[in-house]
C-alpha cells in the first residue's frame, strides 16, 4: 500500500505487478476493495494501480467541489508522479466519467468502460412530476427561511446517492451528475471495451449502445441477466473478457 499527496488530497493506492500499467477507477460511493479482484488478476502481467478516489475510502477529501475533469487531472497528477505514460484505464459508472475525460487530454493505450455513467438521459413522466414537485415545494420552504425544512425537502427528493452524502462530497455529486459527456465521447481513438448488464438500471444499456456508436474504435460485450454490478457479480467472465482484450499488451511497458 501506498500514498502520496496531490492537489492538495491524501491520496491511498496500491501497485501490484510490472509492465505496461493498467490503472482501476471505482464507482461512486465505493473503494479500491471494488477492483481487488482484477487487481489480483491481472497483476500477473502488467503494471496495475489501484486508488482510492478523493473522497472515498481512505483517501481524503478535496477542498474544494471537483468536477470529473478535476478527477482526471488528479489521475494525470498521480501517473506523472510515478512516471506512467500511456495508460490502459479500467472504470466502472463514476471510474468511467472519469477515464472517458482523462482519455479525452492525454493519450490512452486502451480502456474499458463497465456500466458506464457521463449521458444524460430524457427524464420519465413521473421523474417530471418529481422534479416540478421539488421546486414548487422548494419556493415554499424559502419562504419560511428555514433551512432545515430546505435541506429535509432536498433530502426527501434526492437520490440515494444525493442522500448519502455531505458537504463537499454532495456538491461535488450534483457538479458531477450534471456534467453530460456525450460531446467528449468522439475525442479519441484508442481502442474501447465497454462491458453492460443488460438488466443494468443505474446506467441502462442504451447508453452503452450510444457510447459504442459515438467512440471511433469501440466494441460491446452484453453480461445477459446482470446488472450495474455485472463485473462484480461476475468477475471470472469480466477477467477472461480483459484477457482477451489485453492479449497482445502483456509483457510490455507503459
């Protein structure tokens, strides 16, 4: 285990393995313990870096609301300080917002993409109604100037993401999820695996069907009956589906 200081964040990561490096980027409200597993698997034969984000697990917290851009520079901080070029990134739903914007400045051997988060989707009926109840009940509470009742009114129709979380954490979730990334989905070419559940509902398989169409050099695996987590419930297939993509990349350097 190992740590460093960047951006002013107490950063906690692991290095397992040598050769070209492969850098494992968690979802939100998770930890590296998420990744251990491909971590163990394909240290083996290559170079693979495992974190905890800013914010979660034990890495601290940033000082300020970052958004994904601040994430990913964060990341370019951390593989410049171990004099890594040319990553392989490995995200799941918040790890991919990230990848997708790091990808997008710096050059990217290849990454793979699970459960994708970074499109917006066209809101239900009723999340409509949910959202015009919030704001007719939003002007109400202001007018009593009680911020309790605001912040109860906030917790009452925010996610559970949203719920579970504080401070700076829950202003950097709402800059997050609204940072819509289908502009930076064409601003590379490096070859893309993207990996769905086809029962995922957090991030639904549509969005990967839009994201293989709109990247230059990208391919789709299904996990059928799976869900967000289908790299996770199914993590032999996932580790079998990498070593298939990364064949020709063992055994070099970054």
């Amino acid at each position: 285990m190992a740590s460093i200081e960047l951006m002013g964040v107490h950063c906690n990561y692991s290095i397992q393995g040598e050769g070209q490096a492969v850098v494992l980027l968690h979802g939100w409200g998770q930890n590296m313990q998420m990744m251990q597993a491909i971590q163990n698997h394909l240290a083996k034969d290559f170079k693979v870096f495992n974190l905890d984000f800013p914010g979660f697990g034990q890495s601290s917290m940033p000082l300020t609301a970052w958004g994904v851009f601040d994430y990913a520079e964060f990341i370019h901080e951390l593989l410049k300080a171990n004099h890594v070029e040319n990553p392989i990134l490995i995200g799941h739903s918040f790890g991919c917002r990230v990848a997708i914007c790091y990808t997008s400045k710096y050059p990217v051997k290849k990454m793979v993409l699970t459960g994708a988060a970074g499109l917006r989707s066209t809101p239900t009926r009723t999340q409509e109604l949910k959202s015009k109840s919030y704001k007719i009940g939003k002007k109400l509470v202001q007018m009593t100037g009680s911020k309790t009742l605001e912040e109860s009114l906030k917790n009452h129709f925010g996610s559970e993401d949203y719920k579970n979380t504080s401070g700076i954490l829950r202003e950097i979730f709402v800059k997050v999820v609204n940072e819509d990334l289908i502009d930076y989905l064409d601003k590379f070419d490096c070859p893309v695996l993207l990996v769905w559940g086809d029962k995922d509902e957090a991030t639904p398989l549509w969005m990967g069907k839009i994201m293989e169409e709109k990247m230059k050099n990208a391919g789709l695996a299904i996990f059928e009956g799976d869900d967000h987590y289908a790299y996770f419930h199914q993590a032999a297939r996932f580790n079998l589906v990498l070593d298939a993509f990364f064949v020709k990349d063992k055994g070099t350097q970054a």
